[in-house]
C-alpha cells in the first residue's frame, strides 16, 4: 500500500442554470482600490439589474472584504483564490469600472471554459474603459476567447441587445468592417523610404532599455524576446534600482539646471509646501535628476529607447518619472552631458520613451522617431491612455490623456505647459506632469499588440481638434486635470468600433504638419512596420 500523500482535488459549486459569475480586477494599490470602490458597486448594480430584466441571476464570486471595505481582487494570489469558487464552465462576467491588474484574473481566465464576458461603464471619473482595454489586449495575447461591451448607464438598447446576444450565444458580434488589411503598396517615395528603414533595422539592430517589466499587471505590454528579435529590437533588461542609484549621483546644480532651463522657456509649476498633497521644488528636483540619470544610462547601453516602468518600486522611493519621461520624448528639451561633461547626450533629437514599459509603445516609438526623422518631420510622440469621451457638434470626440509623459511640442511648447502635483492616491510622492492641452492638428494613430501569437499592428488617421475653453475644462474635471489631454477625433471609426477592436489601453499618437504629409507618413510607417514582418491592418478613412 503506498504511504504516499495524493492531493485532494478541489471541488467547485455546480453551474445553475441562467446564473451568471461576476469578478472585479482590482488594483494592486489599496488606496485606489478604496477610492475606487463606490463606483464599482454602483456599476455592478446597473449590470446586475440588466441581467435581472433578462431572467438572469448574478453571483458575485467574493463578498465585500470588511478589512479592506471593497470587493476588488488585489493580488493574483487572491484571483486564483476566487476562481476556487467558480464553476469552470459558468457564465463569467469581469466587470470594470476603475483601472485593473491584468495579472490578478488572467491564471483563471485562462482556464476557464465557460463564456466570459468583458463590461464597463463608458464613463471618465475612474479609467474603468483603460482597464477594459487592456484586460481585452491581455486576453488577446494568451489567446482566451471573450466578449465585450460597454455603455454609459446600461440602459441603451444596444448594450441590452449585446447582453441578450451573449447570454443566448455566448458571444457578442461587433461591427469590425472599418478594417481591412493593409493592401499591397504602390511603389512610391514613402513605401521605398519605410522598406529601407525596415532593412536598416533588420540588419543594424536596435536596444531598447526595459527599467523592470509588467507594469501595473499590463500583461499584453510584455514582448517576447521570440516576437522582438525578429525585428532587428533586442531588449537591455535594467533594474530600477540601478535608476534610483544613478539619480543620488547627479549634483543639485544639475538638476537645478534643467529646472532653469524650463522657466526660462516658459514653463509654469503650481507649486506648495506640503509634500503630501502639492508640489514641491523638491520634488521637481527629483525628477530632473531622473531624466539626466535616464539618458546616462541609456548612453552606457547604448539604447535606443528606453521606458521606466515607475509604478511599482519606485512609486514608494522618488515622485513621479512623467516629467522626466515627456522631456526624453521631445526634441527640444534641456541639454544633458555625459558624466565627464565632454558630450551632449543625443543631441538635437527626441529619445523615445515608452511609458509604463510598454513594449508595444517602445517598437511603435521607435519607428515612428525613424520613419519621421528620415522625412524631416519632428517625430516627438507619446502614448496616451485611451479615456473616455463624447458627440460634441456632430463628432465623437475622445478624451485621450496620460499621466503627464506628453512631450512640450504636442501642447504648443513649453510656454503653453503647466506642472502640476500628481494624485496622491496613484502617486504617494508626488511629482509633475506636463500639463496641457494638445494643439489641434493632423495625427497619426496606431498600436502594434500580440494576436494570434504574432506582433500585429493597427493605424488610423485621426485629428486633434480644438474645443471651446469650458468645455475643454469639463472633460478634464470628469477625469483627471492634472494630466495633458488631446481632443481626438478619428477618421471613419465609430465610437463602439473603436472599443471593440482596439488591442491596447494605450494608442500612439505623432503629429504630422498637414494631412497630406500625415497621409505619406502613415504609408511609410506603414512600409517599415510590413517590412519588419509586423501584420499590419488600416482602421478607418486611410488613404493608400
């Protein structure tokens, strides 16, 4: 007889018939999961009571934590926890109304067998419509079959159609036909342009400098070496540690130097006292010697591009890396010597940052500064979280912000830019954003993610416009006023095609001078991106 101690395998509750699960991905901050909460219930609500309307029952898979005050799941220990409790061929419903940890659901998500579907309130007081995204791109990536849908108070009738098409289904179809694959290219100056660059690529190889990866749980922000490598993009694999350390090596006066040469180009800080709450020289002081240690290391690599993730680690020792990093996203931005002095650090030119090391950002970056560069435009671009937004005189015009990362240019320079402190329930130590309004003007947009087990990559035409000063104020009060923010109006996509299709939380966007330069610009991006193996599809009105 064998001594040996056999696992007891778990047992889980039987489906019931009409009876969906709902689970909440939470953030791994508890200060945001505590603030964030009365929202979350209240959405859960309305989705429950839609499901009700259709003779369905709702069971939340954890209760209300009374030690923590909220229903969130906050760690991936927790989430494999839950799923303990869910049958495995259960409805599943992950409902998101504030900004989510991809990683704390994704073990469970991935073995789930029954339907899952993915809801949010489309609504800009909490980044519930970023954390949909980018919990839709993570499952993308691992190849997890889902459903999706979103509205503003879960009483339109095309949110209740789409819930009653999942719960009879399964599924919920989405109308996809604003994208076509990219079409074979006319020879031209700008396909030849992109093909070359492509090669050059290839065969001269590129660094990009990841200071620690999977930020804020953003598992389809993590590139395999596998899927990088074949575009000529090697990853240099930095410690933040080793960030932090090089920053207690730059002098004050160093610092002091680049804050001067702000002032001096007009940019403004609403500046305190009290570090808990304002901003404070000292911390600025931080964060420019964040942006000179940024570019030394890069320079000792040899990268590149280069993306700090921040958010965990650092968040709890230095104020905030978005000021340092939408310095390195310009090309005019303060001078930057080498530790001995006898060079300027890449001078004269934008070095691409990829906010929150996002990888995705960092291959998208990096064409874009080349492909822009070699047709004489200024190739200063940045990520931006895609928020929220609303029909204003005839057009659905979306709020795109980010964290403060947008570099001086895309705001109509640094005159037109305000510091201001970054929340304290997000960012414990503070720091400023580069705040602002985008200018209006010509865009290109795009975003290369993991489908499929291959790199793909989507781009638009859209444009910034500019809206009335109050109005302006109202959508950045309905989300966060301390960010910069672009009034983004895309060329022949829909409002719920774009949340329907779109693979990231975060899209790119570069500025083009007029929209036929943008329209030459797209092409050639295009060209590189084919030429590096990327699968590339066009979305919306886009001129080949």
């Amino acid at each position: 007889m064998s001594t040996y101690t056999l696992p007891t395998r778990a047992t889980r509750p039987e489906t019931a018939p009409r009876t969906a699960y709902l689970i909440a991905s939470g953030d791994l901050r508890e200060s945001a999961n505590t603030a964030g909460w009365e929202t979350q219930a209240a959405m859960e609500a309305d989705v429950t009571k839609a499901l009700a309307d259709l003779g369905w029952s709702v069971i939340r898979a954890n209760g209300v934590d009374p030690a923590t005050g909220h229903g969130f799941i906050s760690s991936q220990r927790m989430g494999m926890e839950v799923f303990k409790g869910i049958p495995t061929d259960a409805p599943l419903i992950v409902a998101e109304a504030v900004w989510q940890y991809s990683h704390h659901v994704l073990a469970g998500l991935r073995t789930h067998q029954g339907p899952i579907l993915t809801v949010a309130n489309f609504a800009g007081d909490w980044p519930g419509l970023v954390g949909l995204l980018g919990l839709n791109a993570g499952m993308t990536k691992m190849g997890t079959d889902y459903s999706t849908i979103w509205s503003v108070d879960f009483t339109d009738e095309w949110f209740k159609n789409g819930l009653r098409e999942w719960v009879e289904t399964g599924h919920i179809t989405h109308d996809a036909s604003h994208v076509r694959p990219l079409p074979a290219l006319p020879d031209s100056p700008e396909v030849a342009l992109g093909r070359a660059l492509g090669d050059q690529l290839l065969e001269e190889k590129a660094i990009i400098g990841v200071f620690d990866e999977g930020c804020m749980g953003m598992y389809n922000a993590i590139f395999d070496d596998e899927l990088l490598n074949q575009l000529g993009i090697y990853k240099e694999r930095l410690s933040q540690s080793a960030l932090y350390a090089e920053m207690l090596k730059v002098p004050d006066a160093e610092a002091d130097a680049i804050g001067a040469w702000l002032i001096e180009r007009g940019m403004t800080f609403k500046l305190g006292t009290d570090e808990a709450t304002e901003l404070t020289e000292t911390q600025l002081r931080w964060q420019y010697k964040m942006y000179i240690a940024a570019l030394r290391i890069a320079d000792d690599f040899g990268l590149d591009a280069v993306g700090i993730q921040y958010q965990q680690g650092l968040k709890d020792l230095v104020p905030a890396s978005d000021l340092a990093e939408g310095l390195l996203n310009a090309t005019d931005r303060p001078p930057v010597t080498s530790r001995d002095g006898s060079r300027v650090l890449h001078e004269g030119r934008a070095f691409p940052h990829f906010n929150e090391a996002d990888e995705g950002v960092a291959v998208d970056a990096l064409v874009t500064d080349r492909v822009w560069t070699a047709m004489g435009l200024i190739p200063d671009n940045t990520l931006h979280d895609v928020r929220w937004g609303e029909d204003y005189d005839g057009d659905f015009v979306w709020v795109y912000e980010i964290s403060g990362s947008v570099p001086a240019s895309h705001l109509g320079g640094y005159d037109k830019a305000e510091g201001w402190r970054q929340h304290p329930v997000f960012f414990p130590a503070g720091g400023s954003t580069i705040n602002g309004v985008s200018r209006p003007g010509e865009i290109v947009l795009s975003r290369v993610y993991i489908a499929e087990g291959v790199l793909q990559a989507d781009i638009f035409r859209a444009s910034v416009v500019e809206l009335p000063a109050e109005e302006t104020q109202r959508r950045k009060d309905a989300t966060n006023p301390e960010w910069p923010i672009a009034h983004v109006v895309l060329h022949g996509v829909s409002r719920d095609q774009f949340m329907a299709r779109h693979k990231a939380n975060h899209a790119q966007l570069v500025y083009a001078p007029d929209a036929e330069t943008a329209d030459k610009a797209l092409i050639a991006k295009a060209a590189m991106l084919d030429r590096l193996g990327v699968k590339v599809h066009l979305a919306g009105d886009v001129t080949i």
